[in-house]
C-alpha cells in the first residue's frame, strides 16, 4: 500500500466509448502525476498536477484529458481512443512538484486499460 | 537532457550483495540521482535518492562519488522478491524519463 489507489484496476472499452480513470492519494501530497506504460517499453509522463494546475503536458493526443478537482484526486477522461491506447496507466503522487522531491513519487498499482 | 546508463540485465543469488551503476556523465550540478524498482504490472517503487557521497535507508545504499558522473544501488543480501526492474533517474534535468532500466533476476 503506498498511499495511491487507482480504480478500475481493468477496463476494456470499445474506441467510441467515453470512461474515466480515478486516482485518490491519501499522502497529504500537492503533486499528482499520468504516467503511460505500454508492453515492453518504458513509462512515458503524460501531465503533471501541482496544486490542482496542470504544470506539465507531454504532447499528449487530445483524446485523453485529465482533471485534477483538488489536490487529492486525479481523474483521466479518455474518449475514442485507438488500440494502440492500450497500456498500464499509472498514477503518482508527490509532495512537492519541485525537485528534489518531485522526484519521490509514489504510485498507485495502475489501471490495465484495453481498446478493442 | 543528463542521459543515464543502465546495465540491461544483471543476475544474482540470494543472500548476494547486488550493486547497480548507473552512469550520467552530463549531471547538472542542481541534479539528483534517484532509484526506483518496479515489479512487473505495478507502478514503481521509490528506493532512495541523494545527491552526494552516501545515502542509506532500511533497503538500500547509494553510493555517489565525488565527481557525481555515476552512482551506485546497493542491495544488501538479496532475495527473490528483489527480482524486478531498478531505474536510475537524474533529475530535474532529466524531466522525470525512466529509460529501459536494469532487469534484475534473482536465483535461488
């Protein structure tokens, strides 16, 4: 348990649905962070959160669109997403958004997203 | 960007010293080195993270020479459940890219 809890832990959706992925952190933490990690290749940071404003955005398609309501959750909104889409979507929390300590993050166990 | 340099894979017994190098010759001087491990299908773990000379918590050291070019992960006395993927990351400079890192198999 590190404090992140990401729901659902599965989904399959077809690409013209609408879902939402959940991320709450119970760390009392400012940063909250999307990571992509697809079969076989590294994670890849999709946005950064600091204090509920989108600090970073790493040229990710349109067809993901995160939220960040307050300093504990974190939701992504996913819309007609492609089966190249499909990957382990994780989730971090950080205390500061700054180094050093945006660099100890601490994840939650990820959401297995399949497009079909 | 302060590229790092992981070896791919590594292999060791249980009960064995395991030490990890990572290499990030262009570390900036506001860098620091951070380890992580992940187990297949979950999100990485936080290890440890120091910028100078010697770091150590309840699982691991890190050892960082003088001219910071490089670092190393000290796992003391391995088990099987050590058997994951540790990253090295250099930060900021390097804007959070966790790379391949180095997958660690340990033998009974």
């Amino acid at each position: 348990e590190t404090g992140v809890t990401q729901t659902p832990r599965h989904l399959v959706m077809g690409m013209t649905n609408k879902k939402s992925l959940k991320c709450e952190q119970h760390l009392g933490h400012n940063a909250m962070y999307w990571y992509k990690q697809s079969a076989k290749k590294p994670l890849e940071l999709m946005f950064v959160y600091s204090l509920e404003e989108r600090v970073e955005n790493n040229s990710v398609p349109s067809r993901f669109s995160p939220e960040c309501p307050n300093s504990s959750h974190l939701f992504l909104h996913l819309h007609t997403l492609q089966p190249e889409d499909s990957a382990l979507y994780l989730c971090a929390s950080s205390q500061d958004s700054t180094h050093p300590l945006g660099y100890e993050q601490y994840f939650g166990p990820g959401t297995r997203l399949t497009v079909t | 960007l302060a590229k790092t340099t992981q070896p791919i894979s590594m292999d060791s017994y249980e009960g064995q010293e395991v030490n990890i190098t990572c290499s990030h010759n262009n570390i900036a001087t506001n860098d620091y080195i951070t380890w992580y491990q992940q187990f297949p299908s979950q999100g990485p773990r936080f290890i440890i993270q120091g910028y100078k000379t010697k770091v150590t918590n309840e699982v691991a050291s890190l050892f960082i020479p003088a001219d910071r070019k490089s670092s190393t992960l000290s796992l003391p006395r391995v088990s099987l459940s050590d058997t994951a993927v540790y990253y090295c990351l250099v930060g900021p400079t390097d804007k959070l890219i966790f790379g391949t890192g180095t997958r660690l198999q340990v033998f009974p």
